[in-house]
C-alpha cells in the first residue's frame, strides 16, 4: 500500500492502545529473544554502502525508514526483514562483485550458517516441534471447561483465541483471536483486560459467561487489573487456576 502503511504505523505510535499491548514492546527491551532480528540488522547496516549511487537510494530509504520502524515495536520485525531482505541482498551483490569469490565457497558458508542456525532452534526446541506448545496455552483451563461441559460466550486474550476455537468449536464463542475479523473490539479488549471504567461497562454490557485471563503482560510482566476485578466481583467466581491463568465463570452460567 505504499506510503499509507508508513501513515497507519505513524498514526499507531500515538495511539494509547500501543502503550498496553506486547507485541508493541522494542526489540531493545527483548533483545534475548530477538538474536536473529539483530543478526539481521548488523547484515542490513553493512549493506548501506551499496545504496549509495542514485538508481538505489530510494531502496536505501526504504530500508532505513523502516529498520527504524522496527525498533519501535517487535511487532514489526516480520515487516522490515520481509521488505529489506530482498534489497540487502543485492546491495551486498553490488558490494562484493569485485570479489572473485568461488561458488562452491558461497554455498558453503551459506550451508554452515544454516546448519548453525538450525542447530541452536533445536538447542531452544524451536524447530521440528509438531502441535501446539501446550505450556503457552490454555490447555489445563479448556480440558477443564469440557469436562464440565461449560459453554457459551467466553472472554479471551488475542494469544489465545485461535487455540480456543480449535479445541472449543461449538460450545463456545470467543471474543477475539489473532485474525481481528473484527477491528471495533481491540478498544474495548484492551479497555477490558485493563479494567478501565470504560472497560468494566464493556465488559458487562457483553453479557459474558466465560472469562479465561492471564496473569498478566508475557512480555512486561505487569499484571492485568481484570483479574482483581473478577476476583472481587460478586457475580463472577474463580473454578480454574494453573501457571497460565484464571478460568472465570459467571455464577449465573454455573446454575443454568
């Protein structure tokens, strides 16, 4: 879409909602988790030469701009490697064209990268892993919700939508999932888990029967105030707790 995605990401830096949400926190801040985006980065700042003559440095821009971009927000590495790589690459092919390097040597560096790569995701067991890691989801709180054939309208964290109409097609509707099929409710979820005034009306004009809720933030670890909301209302009652969350049920629902 051009220049509009550069006034959309704009328009997002100043939007309260960045300020609450985890996939808005910098690359600096998760560093740890972030190896590869910064291996991507020290390739991408040694490749600016290459845009230097005037047929390129409108990629150089791009590439710039929106490296820059990415270290405002983790949500945005996928955008800038996407984008630049194909960019970096040939400015590093216009670097090194003078070098008269054998292709057998390029393959082999390229294969020893890779096996390293691949060695150090399966020393994090995050390559070759079939099905869904269970320890970041919800499966405690759903095997609970089907053993006592609970059901309904069920307030969820984004993270865990998806995993919760996979295993509770049927019996339940979630609020929201990864897709954002529908964009109006991202004010009142973060209105919700934060417990604003605004979020404690939207809340009870759902009419909610279910609500499943993480401790709080995974990546700044601050503790969603839902919680102590749900906690202390009179209306609702903790039936489900293990390392991932809460399982709340409106006391209604349970004598229905």
């Amino acid at each position: 879409n051009g220049f509009t995605t550069f006034k959309h990401i704009i328009a997002l830096e100043s939007n309260p909602i960045r300020d609450r949400t985890s996939e808005y926190a910098s690359p600096l801040e998760m560093w740890q988790i972030a190896l590869y985006y910064w291996a991507f980065m020290v390739v991408t700042l040694v490749s600016l030469p290459g845009f230097i003559k005037r047929i390129y440095w409108k990629q150089g821009v791009v590439v710039v701009a929106i490296g820059i971009v990415s270290l405002t927000g983790y949500r945005y590495i996928p955008l800038f490697v996407l984008l630049a790589a194909p960019y970096v690459a040939g400015s590093l092919e216009r670097m090194l064209h003078r070098f008269k390097i054998p292709v057998v040597a390029v393959y082999s560096f390229v294969l020893v990268i890779a096996l390293v790569f691949l060695v150090l995701g399966l020393k994090q067991e995050r390559v070759f892993q079939h099905g869904a890691l269970e320890n970041k989801f919800p499966a405690g709180a759903v095997t609970f919700i089907k053993a006592n054939r609970l059901g309904g309208k069920i307030f969820n964290t984004m993270n865990w939508g998806g995993y919760l109409i996979w295993n509770l097609s049927g019996t339940t509707t979630v609020f929201v999932d990864g897709r954002l099929l529908d964009p109006s409710r991202i004010v009142p979820y973060t209105h919700i888990l934060w417990a604003t005034a605004d979020g404690q009306r939207f809340f009870e004009q759902e009419n909610f029967d279910l609500a499943l809720v993480p401790y709080g933030n995974v990546f700044t670890g601050e503790r969603y105030p839902l919680v102590a909301y749900l906690q202390n209302h009179p209306d609702w009652q903790a039936v489900y707790q293990d390392a991932n969350g809460y399982l709340f049920v409106r006391r209604a629902s349970v004598t229905r």
